[in-house]
C-alpha cells in the first residue's frame, strides 16, 4: 500500500516581497477532493499562498508539489490548476462563451470536445441561453457562475478560489455557498478557496487553514478549529470566545486567574501559564444559589444586556474577569444590569490554549 | 406645477450667447467654405468669382512636381505611422509594467518632443543626421537628405504621441486580466496578443491616427530634414505660397481637407463599429 499523494503539498514555503515576508516558512497539505479554506484577516498571506499554487507568484524558498509533481519554480500555464478570482477578471472584450473557451483553445482543444465540454460548464453553472452576452451584461452571481465554468472546464486537478464571494450581497452569498459546496461534491476535485469571512470558512470547508502574519496556526476541521483552538489568534478570530487567564495545576485542572480551580484537558505541564477559552454560547447564567448541575462555575454580577432577539448577551464581571454569556432559544428568566448570577459550563467547554 | 423650471441666464443673456457661438464657428469655417468654393473657380484669379469648375483639380494632378509631393507625404506618414505605433506601444507597455534602470529617465524624456518646439526639434535633427552622415559617410556608404530622413524624423517625433495616448488606455488597464489568461494556460505572448492588445487597442489606433494626422501635418520638420526629391506636400504649399495663393492651391488644400475628414470619419465609423459589438471602446 502506498500513502495517497496529497493534492497540494507545501513545505517551507517562504515568500519575501523585498523586506516583507509575505508568508513564512508554511508546510500545508491538502488532501485530494477535499473543500479546503486558507482563512485569516487580510495581509495575512493567504492570497499569496494561493497565488503561489497557483504559479502567479514565485516561491522564495521552499517546495510546491501539486499531486506529487514539484511545480513551484513552473509558469501558471503548466500547472494543472485554475483560479476564481476576487473581482472574476472575466475578459471584457469576449462573450460568455469565449470566456469559457479561452483555457480549452491555449490547449489547443478541438470541436467536437471543444464545443461539447463548453456546453456541459454552461450547463453546470446554469448559464444555458447567456453564451452570446458581455460580461458587463451580467448579474454579479452570474459572473461568479462564468469564471466558475472558465476555469472547471478545464477539468483542473485544484480549483483555487480567491474571495469568491467576496463581492456578493449577503443573500446571493449564501446561495452560491450551497452551490458551490454542490458543485464540488459533483466535480469531485480539490477545491482550495481563501477568505477572511470565517462563518464562510465553517459553513462550507472540511478543513480549514488560519493563517496570521504570513503563518499557518492551525490547520484542522471547522468543529476542532472551532472546539479546540491551539492559540489566542484562531481561539478569538474565530467566532467570539472568553480568554482566561490560568495556570496548570496539574494534567486534568488548570487554575483560573480569580483562583477558582476547574478542570480541563491539558497536555502543558504544571505551572505553565496557559489561557482558557470558553464559547459565549456554551456558558449558562443562573440566579446565584441556583443549583449547579456540573462542571465548573464562577460568580459574578451582570455588567451589561444586549438583547438580540434570536439570543440574549450578558456581560458578567466574576472577580477580575468579563465573562460573556450568550443565552440562545430558551433564555428563561431575563437579568438586569447588577443582577448577581452564578455563570457555569460543562467540562468539555473549556479549551486550554497553551502558549 | 410641473415642467422643467428654468434656472440662470436671463433670456437676452441667452441670445448674447448665441449670436457669440454663432460668430465663432463663423471666425473657424468661414475661411474653409471660401477656400472650398474658390478651388472651384473657374477664373485664375484667386479673389474673383468665375464660374464653376473643376479645371484647378485637373491642373494640379497633371502637375508632376505636387503628384510627387503627394506620393512622398503619404509614404512618410504611412511609414512613420507603423514604425511609431509599434515603437511607442512598446515604449508605453515597458513604462508602466516594467522597472528597469533608467526607466524614470526615459519616462521624462519619452514626452519631449511634444513640449520643445518644432523649430528647435527641426534644427536638432538637422544637425544629427549632418554628424550621422558624417561619422557613416567616413566607412564607405554616402547618404543624403532624402524621403528616409523625413521618415525617421516624423517617427521621431510620432513615438512621443503615441506613447502618450497608450499610457492612458494602460492605466486604466486591469492587470488580473492577464494573470487570467496565464491562468487559463496562454503563454506570454498569446495573454498579449488575445488579450492586452485587443483591450488597449481603442488607444493603439487613436494614438495611429494621431501619428498619421501630424505626419500629414508637418511643415517645419519636413522642410529642414527634406532633401531634392523628398518634398512633402506640406512643405510644397508653404513654399509655393510665397510665389502667390494660385486656384491650384486651393484645389490641393481642398484634397487635403477632404482626406483628413475622410480619415476623421473612418475612425469614427471604426469606432461605433467596436462599440456596438462590444463595451471596451471609448477612445481613451
């Protein structure tokens, strides 16, 4: 049995844009058919490790293998991959149909494949009777759906997407994340596709890649990437989260800032100084001297309401730590400002981070 | 109430303006609609009405001196054209994508020879090509002032125009496109040939007509670089208007007109053809 090759494989990738470095020392790699998001806020580097799979910008060191084969020092015309850009970057001067040609004619494919191929990506972004028409006679979703179908209908090995959906409203976003969750699973090839908009990164990748200041943190499943956060970054940028201050006690307890001891997975040793992360969501706020059912608690005094219809979010101040509690569906009796409550959670939602 | 309101000038301050647009466009055409009609005069006198007549037209044809004239202008300036649009093309493309050493040197002086005057361009090259001559006459071969010398001098001057005009179309230009194309698998030379060249192309064939228009146009240049022979019909009309404005001239100037309103409405017509087919046209 021999190991399946990944997809896309990157090892000590750097790039330096003159005294900038863009993205530094990054190993990454991505399985084949796997929906994979780079996420980070921008200048984070992500666009150009994307752009760098893509052979648009040059590695300054490091390996690039694309389903084994190293490709990182190789022009974009002789990579097996295509790209959805930001802005589409559909060619003005052409029709719907020339668009969607283009990569098939510089492959010097012929009718009939020619012709045959080009209907079926029109058919798969439903843009059948829109061949003859300019870009600019388009709806933005229906240019997104163009530069989805110039690029799949050259059957690429990696379809790298920069902000795809970036430049929707709200609405249409969340349409074209179903579909193009849809059209992977149809296609069936490795999607790769960057973006700082990280409900977009959960929603729709199986694993995701957060990068900061030209580093990949933490590549994992949106569930561990959101459960189990391996630093303060990707704990706070994705989604909210409670960081606490703590100090290990010992492998299964960490002791909070307030000196309150709880217990949570840890593999730092004792005495390290590590942060708690505690979703807003996974916490309950209770009358004090309510009963705690289990796991860890700490007393507090309700410092502020924001009422959200669907959820409703308290601020609590427990000793020298502001706690925020999001109280979804059910939200039972309401509490004011200065209320004095008892907040609480299970042992699973706590994550240590260590530093 | 509805309608439009009107607001500003006053009525009289309204026909002021009229009368002065009107006086205007007098001041600008009236000198061309009396050098049209006298082309067809039949008498020989300039400022005499004789009759209609289109003996000048056949004069000036039978006359070897201005066919020859003619036959030189449209040579030079087809030359000069197609030399100037590729060169000044090259010259913009490498200005604004590439950093080279120099480039900011050249980026200054590329423009020069729109802002120094005809004259002083004319006196340079007067005296280049007398110390070029000099220093290629010394290993053998012996040239002169000739249609090549103009040639050169127009293509000198036309690089200039033509690099300006396509700078505009560039800036405008979106670089993602090519990256596109490259994406798609084109090489560097088909991404320009597919797809920078038909975008700035608006811009390519305005900075083209321009080149050709002061070709045409050119007196003071031609008439220091020209040698026997070479004689543009630019410099001919200059040089025989001092003998006297004869029906002849006219007739010439007439042609003249004729073909640069032809030229004007070609590129117009190109223009809306593009238009229709697609967005990209507005000429810069």
């Amino acid at each position: 049995m021999t190991e399946p090759v990944a997809a896309v494989e990157i090892e000590g990738v750097t790039k330096r844009f003159d005294d900038v470095v863009a993205v530094d020392n990054v190993d990454l790699a991505i399985d084949d058919g796997e929906f994979f998001a780079l996420l980070g806020p921008s200048g984070c580097g992500k666009t150009t490790t994307l752009r760098m799979i893509a052979g648009l910008d040059l590695p300054t060191q490091g390996s690039l293998r694309i389903f084994g084969e190293e490709v990182g020092m190789a022009p974009p015309d002789r990579r097996p991959v295509n790209t959805v850009f930001q802005a589409y970057a559909l060619f003005p001067h052409m029709t719907v149909r020339q668009n969607i040609e283009f990569g098939l004619r510089m492959r010097r494919v012929k009718d009939p494949e020619l012709s045959q191929r080009v209907a079926e990506a029109i058919g798969m972004v439903r843009l059948a009777g829109m061949e003859e028409r300019r870009p600019d006679q388009l709806s933005g979703g229906q240019q997104q759906r163009v530069a989805l179908a110039r690029a799949l209908v050259n059957q690429p090995k990696v379809l790298l997407l920069d902000e795809p959906l970036g430049a929707l409203d709200l609405k249409l976003r969340q349409e074209m994340q179903q579909e193009l969750k849809a059209l992977q699973r149809e296609v069936g090839i490795t999607f790769v596709f960057v973006t700082h908009d990280q409900e977009e990164a959960l929603a729709m990748s199986e694993r995701i890649g957060v990068m900061s200041e030209g580093r990949l943190l933490q590549v994992g499943s949106p569930r561990e990437i959101y459960e189990r956060p391996s630093s303060r970054f990707v704990a706070d940028f994705i989604g909210r989260t409670n960081l606490i201050e703590a100090t290990v006690e010992s492998s299964g307890t960490v002791r909070l800032a307030n000196g309150v001891v709880i217990e949570a997975e840890t593999s730092a040793p004792a005495g390290s100084d590590v942060a708690v992360s505690l979703r807003p969501e996974r916490i309950r706020v209770q009358s004090r001297g309510a009963g705690v059912s289990a796991g860890a608690s700490l007393d507090g005094e309700v410092g502020d309401v924001t009422y959200l219809g669907h959820a409703v979010v308290y601020a609590v101040t427990a000793g020298p730590t502001l706690v925020e509690v999001r109280n979804e569906g059910e939200v039972g009796e309401p509490f004011a400002v200065g209320d004095e409550v008892t907040v609480s959670w299970d042992h699973g939602a706590a994550a240590v981070i260590a530093e | 109430m509805s309608g439009v309101v009107e607001v500003g000038l006053g009525r009289r301050t309204r026909r002021g303006l009229a009368v002065w647009a009107w006086a205007v466009f007098a001041f600008l055409y009236v000198p061309i609609v009396v050098l049209v009609v006298f082309s067809f005069n039949a008498s020989s006198r300039v400022n005499i009405w004789g009759g209609f007549s289109f003996q000048w037209y056949g004069e000036a044809l039978r006359n070897d001196v201005i066919t020859s004239a003619i036959r030189v202008s449209l040579i030079v300036a087809l030359v000069s054209t197609v030399v100037s649009v590729v060169l000044g093309t090259a010259v913009a493309l490498a200005l604004d994508r590439y950093r080279f050493r120099g480039r900011r040197a050249l980026d200054g002086t590329v423009y020069l020879p729109i802002v120094i005057p005809d004259i002083t361009m004319a006196v340079m090259l007067l005296v280049f090509f007398a110390e070029a001559f000099k220093f290629i006459d010394s290993f053998g071969p012996r040239f002169t002032l000739g249609i090549s010398t103009v040639a050169l001098s127009h293509i000198a001057f036309n690089i200039s125009f033509v690099c300006v005009v396509v700078r505009a179309r560039l800036d405008q230009f979106d670089r993602t496109l090519e990256e596109a194309a490259r994406d798609l698998y084109a090489t560097g030379w088909q991404t320009f040939r597919r797809v920078t060249l038909p975008l700035i192309m608006p811009g390519v064939a305005a900075g083209g007509l321009l080149a050709l228009t002061l070709s045409l146009d050119d007196v003071v240049i031609s008439a220091f670089v020209s040698g026997p022979g070479s004689t543009t019909l630019p410099v001919y009309v200059f040089s025989s208007i001092r003998r006297g404005v004869t029906p002849e001239l006219n007739a010439i100037s007439t042609l003249m007109l004729t073909a640069s309103i032809a030229l004007v409405l070609g590129s117009l017509a190109l223009q809306r053809r593009r238009a229709g087919a697609g967005r990209q046209t507005q000429v810069l």
